[in-house]
C-alpha cells in the first residue's frame, strides 16, 4: 500500500506539473500583443493554398442558427450536417482521416463524403474521385498536408487533445507544431496568428479545436455562475435547459468575435475554411443530456465552408497508388 500511495501521489504531481505548465504558456500567450500579431500577418498576408481547419465543440445546430456570430456564418452558407461521432475522440477520428460531417441524402460531392470528401486520403482501397476537393496521402491529413510541403499547426481545448493523455497522441502527433491550452479561445488565437506571422511565404493547415461551447458552456469573463447545468446522466431536474441554450448560444458569440482576426485574414487572401461542430448535445430531449450518446440533437451539427477553387486533376488508378504505396515499404 506504501508503494501504491507514493506512486499515486508522484502521478498527481507530474500532473499538477503538467497543469501549471499549460497555465503558464496560456499566460505567456495572452502577454503577446494580438495587435502586433495581426499586423505582422495583415501585412505580409496568407498564402492561398491555406487551409483554416475549426472545430466547436459539442455546438448544436440550433445554437448556432440562433446565435450572432456573423464572422463564422459569413464563411459561406449554413449546412445541416450529421456529425461522424457523438464524442470528441472518435468524431476528430474521422475528420483526420477525411470523414467530415455529412448531408446524408444528397449527392453533391463534399457535402456527403461518399461522394467526394473535402480530404480525401488516397491508399490501395481507396484512390480518390474526380469530385474530391484535396487527395492527400498518410495515416491522416495532417501528415498529408505535411507531405505537401504545408506548415501544420493546432491548437486543442478539449482534454482528447491534452498531451498527458496517451490517447491524444493520434489525434496530436502528426502536427509539426500543437499546443494544448483547455478551454481558452484567445490563447489560442494568438497561438495561431503567431504561428502564421512567422510563416508569410508557406501554406499553412491551421486547425483549432474550441471548447467554450462544450460544457459547462463558460467562457472568460463570463458573468454567470460557475456550474454546469447540463451535467450528463442527471436526472432533468438537476440540469436547466434554458440555461444550456442561453450559455452555449453566449459562449458561440464570444468565440465569433476571438476568431475575426483569423477568419478575415484567411479570407483576405482566398483561402479555404471549414468549421464545423463534432457533435451536439442534448438540453433534457427524452430526458437525455449531454453528448456520448446517439440523439438527433447530439448529431446535427453546423458546418460552413468556403473552398479555394483547385485545378480538377484524374485521380490515380488502385494500381498506381498500390505501386507508390508498395515503393514506401522497406525491403
């Protein structure tokens, strides 16, 4: 049991060591002057072949019909789309590997992945179509952009993406520079216009992943009280389901108004956007709250986007991407 406890109280410590580390850089990263940053890439530009990747955790649909964010809806017009996941892990899962969320009934391509995906990985199963937007090669996209010469960088709020966690080692590892910074939008803004100020000449995939519009649905400076009303697996009269609409929908317009400087340089320059929710959540619907679990409210998910026209390329036939593949595989 003594060696039990000390283990124990060692894990504690790396972890609180872990915590105030990311504390510190959040710190050190709202220090850096936005004004300063935006300048710089305001003046040197964005490539055009970038690509702004983001992700609003647990955001419903309805949220974000109802909110004032005009930054993200003037992106492009508003998609209903059905989340690949109920949770962050497996829905990012998916995304990573080219399964964006879906309008299940329609034929157009990029709107339903079956069709033509946003990102398509190319391998012996599956070597692309005419209607994809990228094909990329890897075990994700991130080391597709990579491979494509694009500087990648990422920035997580939910805990799958914290790099104590092992398992948010296939969600992280593949980008060339990832900070963890939990809930907290304005670090990473400047995180990421940092990044891009100093890599004017190059193209850049950028993905963010935020989470004020996860529960608790709390975001800085917020003036309501310190809890969460949409705690999963409670009985409805412990959770608030006005309050859950009214916090979400709050924290969706304070994140709007952090992400304008990356939105409009992004557009500036041409550039292709893609936000999306990765699952809803359920505000007491047949009882249920929260996400990890399959409703239609934790399902539908907003999506908006705006696409670079590319230059329409022949994909490769299974036997000529059974070739390059093989040729990677050492003898």
């Amino acid at each position: 049991m003594p060696k039990l406890r000390k283990i124990v109280r060692l894990a504690r410590r790396a972890m609180h060591k872990g915590e105030l580390a990311r504390l510190w850089a959040n710190r050190q990263a709202r220090k850096v002057d936005p004004e300063q940053a935006l300048a710089a890439v305001e003046q040197q530009g964005v490539h055009p072949d970038s690509v702004l990747f983001i992700t609003l955790d647990s955001c419903r649909y309805d949220t974000f019909v109802r909110a004032e964010c005009p930054n993200l809806k003037s992106i492009g017009p508003l998609i209903e789309a059905e989340a690949p996941a109920t949770f962050t892990l497996p829905s990012h899962t998916a995304m990573f590997v080219g399964i964006t969320p879906r309008v299940g009934q329609s034929r157009e391509p990029l709107l339903n992945p079956t069709v033509g995906r946003i990102f398509r990985l190319q391998n012996r199963i599956a070597p692309g179509k005419p209607d994809d937007y990228m094909q990329l090669e890897g075990k994700n996209i991130i080391e597709g952009f990579n491979r494509l010469g694009y500087m990648t960088v990422g920035t997580g709020a939910m805990r799958w993406f914290d790099p104590q966690v092992p398992t948010c080692f296939m969600l992280t590892s593949e980008f060339q520079k990832f900070r963890y910074t939990a809930t907290d939008v304005e670090a990473q803004v400047k995180f990421l216009l940092t990044q891009m100020a100093s890599h004017p000449d190059q193209p850049l995939f950028l993905f963010m992943n935020i989470g004020e519009t996860h529960t608790p649905y709390r975001h800085r400076g917020a003036t309501w009280p310190n809890n969460n009303p949409c705690v999963a697996n409670k009985l409805e009269h412990s959770n608030n389901a006005q309050e859950c609409r009214d916090r979400q929908t709050w924290c969706l317009e304070f994140v709007d108004k952090q992400i304008e400087p990356l939105i409009k340089a992004f557009q500036k320059a041409g550039a292709s956007i893609l936000a999306c929710a990765d699952h809803g959540d359920c505000h007491g619907e047949d009882g249920l709250w929260g996400h990890c679990l399959y409703h239609d409210k934790v399902m539908k998910v907003p999506m908006v986007m705006h696409l670079r026209p590319r230059e329409k390329k022949e994909p490769p036939t299974v036997e000529v991407v059974r070739r390059k593949n093989e040729s990677h595989i050492p003898a």
